[in-house]
C-alpha cells in the first residue's frame, strides 16, 4: 500500500511538470520582432532624407515639398539599433498622422503599406509622426511612434 502512495504524487507532479512546459511553449510572444524597432528611416529615391533615433528621440532631417506638389514614393523603414531594417509579421502597418493636412498630406497608396508620397498644400510648417501599427488597419495599437518631424511647405 504504502509504495502506491507513493507513486501518485511523482506521477502527479510529473504530469503537472509537464502541463506547465506545455502552457509555456504555448505563451511564448511570437516572432514579430517589434520589440527590435529602435527607429525610423525615410528613403526617396534611395536615399536616406530623414532619420528617427528612438533611443534619444531626436529626428536628423526633414521633409520638404513645394505647394501643389507631390514627392516621389518615400518609403519608411523600421529599424534596429544598428540601422538594420527589422522584419515584421503581416499583421504590422504604418499609420501616418500630419498636424496639419492643409499644408501638406501623407497619402499611403494602399492603407497601412510602409510608404506614400508627402503631398504640399498651403505654404507652411507643419509637423508629422510615423506609428508602427499591430493589428487590422484602422483598428490597431501603436508598438512604436516617432516624435513630430517638422514638415516644410515652400516655393524654391
């Protein structure tokens, strides 16, 4: 009698040793690597005119268009501490949000994609923020968002 008692609870506790690195695997975060994001790159025409530093929150350059133009497609990259692009899962888009949009707009070509043209209005100094996005488009929460980019609007 007194060796089956004693196999119950190693049996038990074995069971639940293994139910528990079971529940552990299953909770893991996914590989989305969001967490990685540390900045933002901006890139026209291959080359880089604006850049995010997370860490300091400080951005070095800025945009600039003429009133009634549009720039060519500027792409915005996520970026790790060293500069690398970082690799996002599907379910990440970017959400672009200007203080002003009679002095300039930011048209994605298709809603959350990672780019679009800056579009000048009115003569102006406006500012803009990028927001990595995780969820559905429109509905999602913000992983990442920069500081305000000063935006200028003026004839050359």
């Amino acid at each position: 009698m007194r060796h089956s008692r004693l196999k119950l609870p190693f049996a038990l506790l074995s069971a639940g040793i293994l139910a528990l690195s079971a529940c552990e695997s299953a909770t893991e975060p996914e590989e989305n690597h969001a967490e990685d994001v540390e900045g933002v790159i901006l890139v026209l025409s291959g080359q880089t005119i604006a850049s995010y530093d997370g860490h300091d929150g400080e951005w070095t350059g800025e945009l600039e268009v003429e009133p009634g133009e549009e720039t060519g497609h500027i792409s915005v990259r996520f970026v790790d501490h060293d500069g690398a692009a970082v690799a996002l899962d599907d379910d990440f888009y970017l959400e672009v949000e200007v203080e002003d949009e009679s002095i300039a707009e930011f048209e994605q070509d298709t809603p959350g994609e990672f780019g679009g043209h800056l579009h000048g209005g009115a003569e102006g100094d406006t500012d803009i923020v990028f927001r990595l996005m995780h969820g559905s488009v429109g509905s999602g929460h913000a992983d990442f968002v920069t500081e305000p980019l000063h935006v200028h609007v003026h004839e050359h």
